[in-house]
C-alpha cells in the first residue's frame, strides 16, 4: 500500500493578477519516490483542517516558494492566503499527532507558527557570506544524528533570500543545524512533537542528498534522538 504525502503549494500569480494558482514543483514525487502518493493541497480551502483529516496523509510537508513576510521597500511575493492555510493545517497536523516536514519557507512557516520571528532579507547581515541564494554553501549541524556527530560539517543547497536568525528561533523550537560563517539558522526541530524543518530543499539536487534521506525517514519512524529518548 502506498504512503501518502499531504504537500502544502506556492501561489502564483497569472495573466496579470487575474488568476491566482497552485503550483508544486515536480521535483517533489520524484523525492517522495514510487511507494509515495504526493498529495497536493490548495490554498483556497473552506476548511483545511477538515480536508486534512480527511485526507489522513503520513506525513504533512510543508515547501517552499512565496516569501512569509514583506521586504520593506522591496518587491515581495508574499501569500497571506497561503499563511492561513499552512497554520491552519500546521495546527490540525499538530493535533493529530502527523509527522510533519518543513522546507525553506515551511521552515520559516513553522518557526512563524510557535511564536518566532523571519529575517525578510538576509542580504548585508553581519559576517553574510552572501550564499543564500542559488548556489551550495557549508552548514554545521549542532546536534547527533545517525553517523553525524555535533559539529560535524555539511554541504547543502540554498535558494533563498529571507532567513531566520538565531535570535529569532522560537521558544519552543531548538535549532540543529547553521550556516558557515555567518551562523543563519539552517535547521530546527520540535523536542517532543514530530516537527522537523530545513532551509534547504532536498527534493532539488542536494549535496546532502544521504542526510536529508536519513532526517526523513526517521522524523517517519519517530527514531530522531529527541524523540526516541522520550
């Protein structure tokens, strides 16, 4: 039996602001693999906490696109529709008890959610080493996982221009995982929920193609080291 994934979408805009899509990148069923169902859920939902339920997917991910707060001056593409639909079905994940999965903007999404805060562009940050965006940079995770030891380095994919800070994390969010030197939040977790969310895709080309495997299947099985010591 196949296993489903429940996709939150981006918003795009077409034919001058007449039309508001949906859209998921390819890239996602491709990672999820055959054995996965991909699952896309739209935006403009009456109820998501119903539709969820009622789609009773194994794991909720929440991908990237839009930005999840204005650039002050600056051209943003932000989706307050899409804000309300991720925490609506963030909060009803959350009471089900679904593994959830947070990428790029889903991570600031989650962050947003338990009361963090989102830098809107990382662009002239002290020590920026000005590689968030499109191209792959050194991460440090902070925490064990699997074969990886705290401290241990790790290359990984950045497409994005706005970020969290380490002052920004939320109270109940712990922080695994920065960026080198400049030490922008590249990965949280939930301590007893199972939450877990990166700033970098993989579902694209990943040079941390082995751990972003890994940190799915055991956020999956519940066997992440914080949750499998509760």
């Amino acid at each position: 039996m196949m296993r489903r994934a429940g996709l939150s979408m981006r918003e795009v805009v077409a034919y001058g602001g007449a039309e508001i899509r949906d859209a998921l990148a390819q890239d996602w069923p491709r990672w999820l693999g055959s054995e996965w169902f991909a699952a896309p859920i739209p935006n403009g939902l009456e109820n998501p906490d119903a539709y969820l339920t009622e789609l009773a997917p194994d794991v909720l991910i929440l991908t990237g696109g839009n930005d999840l707060v204005p650039v002050p001056g600056g051209r943003s593409d932000t989706a307050p529709r899409r804000n309300c639909t991720e925490h609506a079905l963030l909060t009803t994940a959350i009471a089900l008890g679904l593994p959830v999965l947070g990428v790029c903007r889903g991570m600031h999404l989650i962050n947003d959610h338990f009361g963090g805060a989102t830098t809107p562009n990382l662009a002239g940050i002290p020590a920026s080493t000005d590689t968030h965006a499109g191209r792959d940079h050194e991460t440090r995770v902070l925490s064990r996982l699997g074969g990886w030891q705290a401290g241990s380095a790790l290359r990984t994919n950045s497409y994005h221009n706005q970020g969290v800070l380490p002052d920004q994390v939320a109270a109940d969010l712990i922080t695994f995982a920065v960026s080198v030197p400049d030490e922008v939040v590249e990965a949280v977790y939930h301590p007893w929920l199972p939450i877990v969310a990166v700033q970098w895709h993989p579902e694209r080309s990943s040079p941390s193609a082995t751990f972003d495997r890994f940190l799915f299947d055991a956020l999956l099985d519940r066997s992440l080291p914080w949750l499998a010591e509760r």
